[in-house]
C-alpha cells in the first residue's frame, strides 16, 4: 500500500477458510436448495420433496397408497407410504443405518442409477437431507423385513441410534413427520389448499395410485384421490376451473411407452391464448422445457400436415403456430429412465427440464395428432374452423397496431405526448415513468418528483376497459395510444421488453374506489397489450396514503417528518391511533394525489427509500385471463352472481 494510506492491511490465511459439514451448507445457505424461506413456496417445498420420495416408490410398481396429514398445529406433516420402506441396514462403507445417511448427508441416496429406480423425480439425493435440515423435528418410521424402526433427528443431527420398536410386523413403507425450523422459515403455517392441490396433481398423474389427505385444522374427513382416466380427467378439470368451453368433449389423448413414457392430453378451447402444463418424472415444471417445447412442435406439425394433404383452404391467411396452439390447453407428462437419460432439471427446484434428447422423441409422438383428427373429420373441421377465425383476428390486430404505430410514430424518432413531462436520465433502467390520474394530481406529482430519473404522464379520466372493447377500439384511445407513444416499445405482438424507455412503471393513483378502479383498467390493458411488462416484473401499483395523522399541533408551518403517522386505510388508522394512544390527533385526509403539496408526496410515494411499490405479476396467465373476463368483460351474469355470493363479506362501492 502507498505511505500514507488509511487502509488495514488484514491477514487471509487457511485458518479463514470455512469447511461446512454434513447439512451445514444447508442451513447457511437455504436459498440454494428451496425456493426462499420467507415465501410460501419455500416451506411447501418441504412437504412436496418427501411427497415426491412416495410417488417415486408408486412410479416404480412398489407403492399403491400414500397418506398426507397436516396436523392441528398447521406446523407440521406427515406423509406416510406402503413401498418398500427406506433401507435400515449397515451401509457397507460407512458403517452407519443407511436410514441416517440418507437424512443427514446429501447426495446420498438410491436414485443415482436405475438399478433401485426406473423413474424418479428426485435424482439429486439432497430432497429428504435438505428437509431435514430445515426440520426443528423429524421423525422417520419405517416398516420393512417384518420389523418397525425408528430414528428422530433436529436441525439435521440425530437424536439418538435407529431403533427396533416392534417385531413380526406385517407389510412395508415409510412414514415421514417433520416440523420445519422457525428459525429459518419466516412463514410458519401451511396452507391445506396448497397441499390439496399437490395431491390431486399426483393422483391425475399416476393413474390407480391412491392419495389420501387428512386435514386434521378442519375436522373434515379423510379426502381420497383416486383417478383410472389420469390426464383425462385432469383436463377436463383444468377447463372446467377455467371455465372455458372445450370444442369437444372428450379430449385428445396421445400416449406412448418407449425408452421414454410420454402422455399428452389436450383440447381446443374459446380461450385466446395457450395453456401448456408440463411434468417430468411427476414433476411440475413450470417454466417448460424440452418436453413442452417438443409437444408445441408435434402439435403444429400435426396440424398443418393435416392443411396439406387435406388441401384446406385458408382463403389468403397466413397461418402462424400460434393461431394453431390458440385456445389449446395440454397436459404432457414424460417419465425418464436413470442412467445416460436421467432428468437434467434446472436446480433444485426443478423448474425446468433441460435434456435436448427429449424435444424430439415426443414432438414424434405428439404429431401422431394428425390420425387422431382424420379419424373425426367432422371434430377436425370445427379446429380448423377456429384456427382460420385465430388467423383472421391475428391479422386484424396486426392491422390496428400498424394503425397506431403509424399516428404515435414508434421508431427511432420518438413523438412523445404532450402530456409527458419525461425524466433527464437517458439510462432505462435507472428511469421509473407513474401514470397518474388528471392534471391536479399530475401536477402535484411532476413538482415533487426527482425530475432526473422520474417521469409523470397524467391521464385524463377512466381509460377504456379494453376487455369489453375491441382490439380496433383500444388502440385508437387517445389515452392509451399516449401510454404507447411514451414507452416507446411498440404494442401487442410487436411489443419490445427490451425497447422500453422507462425500468419501472408505476401506476399511482388515488387511494379510493375510483383510484383502484382506474388502476384496474390499466392492469387489464397492460395485460393484454404489453404481458411481457408484466412478466419481466416492471409494472408496479404505487400505494399513496389515505389519512395524515398529526399527534399534536407544534404551532410551526411545516411539521417534522417524525410526528407525523401515515395510514392507507381506515383499519390502519384506527390502529394507529389505538397503538400510539393518540386521543386528540389532527387527521387529513387526502381525497386525492392533488391534495397532497409536493413534499408530502415525495416523502410518502415518491421516494424509493420511503415508498411502498406493490408488483403486479401473474401466478397463472389462463386462470387471470378468465377472471379479467368475467369481471370487466360484456357480460354482466359473472358479476351480478359474484355480489349475490359474496355481498356479506366484501365491502361494495355503488
């Protein structure tokens, strides 16, 4: 170091270096093994992977009854198998129950060949070890060799040797009860509806198998998850949930047994978009992977040799791969063997299949489509039909978003609105652009922002609710046509992510039933204009308060920050005067972001150190489509039955 310098010189030597042993890494690390401790789906996780251990006994031909049992305490699982129950003899190694290798070492475990295990969804040898871990309490019991063992563990560590409980046993299986540690997980309680749905996923996709769930909080009976039509009926229940209308009753089955077992089930519904629900080894992958994109591949293939040799006439259309998979619903299940063709998921949490072999082996199974429909000529019109009216619509937006590129002028050369009072910073991902309700509140939000990376559009009004109107008629709106303009990314199909002008979108409106009314309208033209705004995590709700709680009154001009309480709701401000015992406070309330001078608002909603964002994303595309439907559409009936039903327990503006 130069002379002079302030800089402490510190040793780094073997003695810093940290070896972490047995399930340590685990619990330092949690993150790389779950999906978070601070979110439902991380604790989930846990009662899925021993779950997981049970189907995979099913899989195999050793299993036919699994029992899942959420105790009283909602803190706590059992899961209970009749297969053959884990190993309990010495590991010829290690010298220790092979029971105890398994649950404290990872990457131990009999699924690394398909010698123990034809199929399996765990393949990693870390799923019951990491559950361990995590696990305040685990206790395994174990039926096998005509005898019942047992051995309980803490935070991954045994509480004692395996022992024999009982002797001249009859039958097999394991049986797992764990409670996870609250020290790692910030969220204690599971979620029956969570588990419920697991369980029947399992049942729809291994057909014969028997899942049993107790959920002893409700006091209900034992619920039995039985399903011989497998995908079938698996479909049928995904469209119904939908409520969607399939285009025949009996779905499109596709199945066969090779090196790789591949089952697709799929229907053409009224939908407008494409739903594909992909599985490997009875896993759900939610971001797809080779099996789904080998399905899609088959699927278009299938269809439009079908066009060929068919000589279907398509009346000048172009027919794209996505007016064919419009409105298809699927279900593709592939079960992968060990060895050179094991799953290669992405992580731990197996959100995607990753093996290339697989795209092609099931887009040849898939376009098998094609028999299906020359069988059901008749069936086969009705799908071409629906494909020529998809390429039709398709066709007509494209022509009403070239319309509108060509008034807003999307190009090199931005024509910004007018309205627009933009930010300095070139930099998109510095720069956050609010859409704001009327001038007042537009005014109020231009004076207190930070000009340099903050932009302000204000709207005028309600915007149109583009579900109930046409694509034509949304995209000739003024107001949203300025919303176009201003992100500079184009709209619909040749929409941008990449192009856009601002990191963050940031829709602040009023705290009122006509605030959130507006930011719905918003929502639901960025949903089906600008989805991959939505996907990327980029568009926000800005939450503005309701009430100024002033404890006292201290006679100068402007109050100091910290005698002030912000509530954004009624409730929030009884309990803020209920906490701080506050008896005679003065309370404003803010009508709207007009009313609110500059400083307050940058203090309160502005301020990225100070502000609350709340993003808007999408769990599942179909299910938030049908919803938008039935709330903002056309039709009135799905509205009037929603305050029928529920009119007691919702609060309703009229």
């Amino acid at each position: 170091m130069g002379k002079g310098s302030n800089t402490v010189k510190v040793s780094y030597s073997a003695q810093d270096i940290e070896v972490l042993e047995g399930l340590e890494p685990v619990r330092k690390r949690p993150g790389m093994y779950i999906a978070g401790t601070d979110t439902p789906a991380g604790l989930h996780q846990l009662v899925f992977e021993i779950l997981d251990n049970s189907v995979d006994e099913a899989m195999n031909g050793h299993a036919s009854d699994i029992v899942v049992t959420l105790h009283s305490d909602l803190e706590s699982v059992t899961v209970s198998d009749n297969g053959r129950g884990i190993p309990v003899d010495l590991h010829p190694k290690y010298k220790r129950p092979a029971l105890e290798l398994i649950l404290t070492t990872l990457h131990a475990g009999g699924k690394f060949s398909d010698k123990n295990y034809k199929t399996a969804g765990g393949l990693h040898g870390v799923g019951s070890s990491v559950v361990n871990a995590l696990s305040e309490e685990m206790t395994v019991t174990v039926k096998r060799d005509g005898k019942e063992f047992q051995q309980s563990f803490s935070r991954g560590k045994p509480q004692g040797n395996l022992k024999t409980l009982q002797k001249g046993i009859k039958g097999t299986g394991t049986t797992v009860f764990f409670k996870p540690d609250h020290e790692i997980f910030k969220i204690k309680k599971f979620s029956a509806e969570t588990i419920r749905t697991a369980i029947k996923t399992k049942a729809y996709l291994n057909p014969g198998l028997k899942l049993t769930f107790i959920d002893e909080p409700s006091g209900a009976k034992p619920e039995v998850y039985l399903y011989e039509s497998g995908l079938a009926a698996y479909l049928k229940e995904l469209i119904s949930d939908r409520k969607l209308e399939a285009i025949s009753e009996e779905p499109f089955i596709i199945e066969r047994s090779e090196e790789v077992d591949v089952s697709i089930a799929l229907n053409w519904t009224d939908s407008t978009t494409e739903t594909f629900f992909a599985y490997a080894n009875g896993i759900y992958t939610p971001d797809g992977g080779s099996h789904e994109q080998g399905a899609k591949a088959g699927i278009v293939r299938a269809l439009r040799n079908y066009f060929s040799v068919h000589d279907v006439q398509t009346k000048g259309l172009k027919i794209s791969a996505e007016d064919i998979r419009e409105g298809i619903v699927c279900l593709v299940s592939v079960k992968l063997p060990g060895g050179h063709m094991q799953p290669q998921f992405q992580g731990q949490t197996k959100s995607k299949l990753n093996n290339p072999e697989v795209a092609p082996i099931v887009e040849n199974i898939a376009k098998n489509l094609e028999q299906l429909l020359n069988e059901k000529p008749s069936l086969a019109g009705l799908i071409i039909n629906r494909i020529l009216l998809a390429a039709k619509a398709r066709a007509a937006s494209r022509a009403a978003v070239d319309t509108v590129r060509r008034k807003i002028g999307v190009s090199h050369r931005l024509n910004l609105p007018g309205k627009l009072a933009d930010c300095s910073s070139s930099k998109p991902e510095q720069c956050e652009l609010f859409l704001v309700e009327g001038d007042s509140a537009g005014g109020s939000t231009k004076q207190g922002r930070d000009r340099h990376f903050q932009a302000v559009l204000p709207l005028r009004g309600k915007v149109l609710n583009t579900i109930a109107a046409s694509n034509k008629k949304s995209l000739e709106n003024i107001e949203l046509t300025n919303i176009v303009s201003a992100l500079g990314a184009g709209v619909g199909e040749d929409f941008r992510v990449d192009k856009i002008r601002y990191g963050k979108l940031i829709i602040l409106t009023d705290a009122d039933a006509d605030g959130m009314h507006i930011g719905t309208l918003l929502m639901a033209f960025f949903f089906q204009f600008m989805k991959p705004l939505i996907d990327e995590g980029r568009l926000y709700l800005g939450k503005s308060p309701l009430y100024g709680i002033y404890p006292k009154e201290s006679g100068k001009k402007k109050k100091d920050a910290k005698e002030v309480f912000w509530a954004y709701s009624d409730q929030e401000m009884e309990s803020i005067l209920k906490r701080e015992k506050l008896t005679t406070p003065r309370i404003a309330r803010f009508k709207g972001l007009g009313e609110m001078n500059p400083s307050t608002l940058w203090d309160t909603t502005l301020n990225p150190a100070e502000r609350t964002l709340l993003r808007i994303r999408t769990a599942d595309a179909e299910l938030a489509a049908a919803a938008l439907k039935e709330l903002m559409g056309s039709d009135p009936a799905y509205r009037a039955k929603l305050i029928q039903e529920r009119a007691e327990s919702i609060e309703l503006d009229v």
